[in-house]
C-alpha cells in the first residue's frame, strides 16, 4: 500500500484520461495533479481540431506519452483506443470521464423546448460513454482502482439553461452508483465530482454562466465556487488509498453551495 503521506501517491498507477480540450479544462488540472502525484498517463483527443491542444499539453510530461483519437459515440474507435492502450500497460489503475456535451441551442431557454436528439446526444455523450468506458477499461484493472466522472449541481437541482445537461447529469451519477455496485467486487470504486462552476471552454457555452459565478459568490458558505488546482487535488484524492472505502458518492466541490437552501 502506499503511504496516504507520500508526496507522490499514485506512483507507479496508469492513468486514463478522457475529455482533455485545453490548459483550461478541468479534465487537464486532475490529469496534471495524477502525473504530479506519481501517475503514468494516456490521454484521448476528440478529432483533429483537438489533437494539437492534447498533444502540447501531453508533451509537458515527456515525449512519449501516449495519446489517441477516439470518439465516445463509436464502440469502434472505444475498442481500438483501449487496444492501443494495451500496448503500453497489461493494467490500468486509474479512469478520468470528463465528458459532456450538448447541442448550444438546448442550453438556451426553457427545458420544454428540448429536442428528441439534443436530448439523445446529450445522454449517449455525457453519461452512456461511462458506461462504454468502465466496460473497456475494468477487464483490465486487475488490482482494483478507481474510475472519477465529473458532474455538477444541475443533477440535483433546477439550474435555469442547464437544462438537458442537469438532466444528462443526473443520468451520470445513476449511472455511478451502479457501476459501483457491479465493480465493487473487483475493487474498482467509482465516483463524481460535482464542481462548482469554472472558468472553462465548456462552461462558456452555457447561458448566463458569469451571473452563475456571481451567485456563487454571493450565496456559497466560503463566497466562492472552486479552482482547477482544488478540483485536481480532489481527483488525487479519489484515486488515492485515502478514499479506499468511498465509491458510489458524489463530492461537491463548490465552496459549500450545495448544503444551502436559500
């Protein structure tokens, strides 16, 4: 076991990184604190147009790391990413789902509007992928470990133009509590984290999202969301010997808003 106060407590893990767009995203802060924490990464890009971001910001860690295209929505190119991974590893220790996606024009207006395929592609995207993933990557977590998806307070309650995704999300920590129970038996936990709302690529497409920061400040128990940094030492924690006996939980990251009421 590694000791919860070594200065790196996933040395010797291997890592798989999904959802890596830019420096910004949230994906890119928890998969910098696991190499910084002694972790071995592979990283996915989605398509050309993200390939140079993924790469630059691989390149930081070495030359070597290895990175693959591989779109969520094809079981194909699921099958051929994990097969390139099992090139380099014979185990994986470590899943990061930092996935999600719907259409601009669902993430406007009312929920009612919501279209029958904005809908569809919203749940396949950010929710059934970690089904596709966790069904790739447990044969080969052999010694247990840990599969971390991000999510947000939308799941739980009404956030006015999250609409589809809060929707999309609350299917995503279902889903999390089941993997957890099918997985549990072969030590391999599963979790969320629901961060408070960040400046990212992502983020920027939804709404209203700088009158979102604002609220938080005003109403959150710390007067502020979260960072990337925290964010990131929150994924070393759920992937460390720390959180052994956590798995089916969602852990919010946002300053305290979520225990308010009013």
């Amino acid at each position: 076991m590694v000791s919860l106060m070594s200065d790196k407590p996933l040395s010797g893990k291997t890592a798989v990184v999904f959802g890596v767009a830019n420096k910004r995203s949230i994906a890119w802060a928890i998969a910098k604190a696991w190499a910084d924490a002694g972790a071995n990464l592979i990283f996915n890009y989605q398509g050309e147009r993200l390939k140079d971001n993924v790469e630059q910001l691989a390149a930081t860690f070495g030359d070597d790391v290895p990175l693959y295209p591989c779109d969520v929505t094809s079981d194909e190119e699921l099958d051929a990413f994990f097969k390139k991974v099992q090139e380099h590893t014979d185990t994986v220790d470590l899943v990061l789902h930092s996935v999600a996606f719907a259409p601009k024009e669902a993430l406007e207006g009312d929920f009612l509007t919501t279209t029958r395929d904005a809908f569809k592609t919203s749940h396949d995207i950010s929710a059934y992928s970690l089904v596709a993933l966790a069904q790739r990557a447990a044969p080969m977590m052999t010694n247990g470990g840990s599969i971390v998806a991000m999510s947000y307070y939308g799941a739980a309650k009404v956030v006015p133009n999250y609409n589809v995704m809060g929707v999309a999300k609350a299917s995503l920590e279902a889903s999390t509590r089941y993997l957890a129970y099918d997985l549990g038996p072969k030590k391999i936990r599963v979790n969320c984290i629901s961060a408070g709302p960040v400046q990212t690529l992502a983020a920027r497409g939804i709404s209203g999202f700088g009158t979102m920061i604002k609220h938080y400040e005003e109403h959150a128990p710390l007067q502020r969301s979260c960072s990337t940094a925290e964010l990131g030492a929150t994924g070393v924690f759920l992937a460390s010997e720390g959180a052994a006996s956590i798995t089916g939980q969602v852990l919010y990251v946002d300053g305290g808003y979520q225990i308010m009421g009013m």
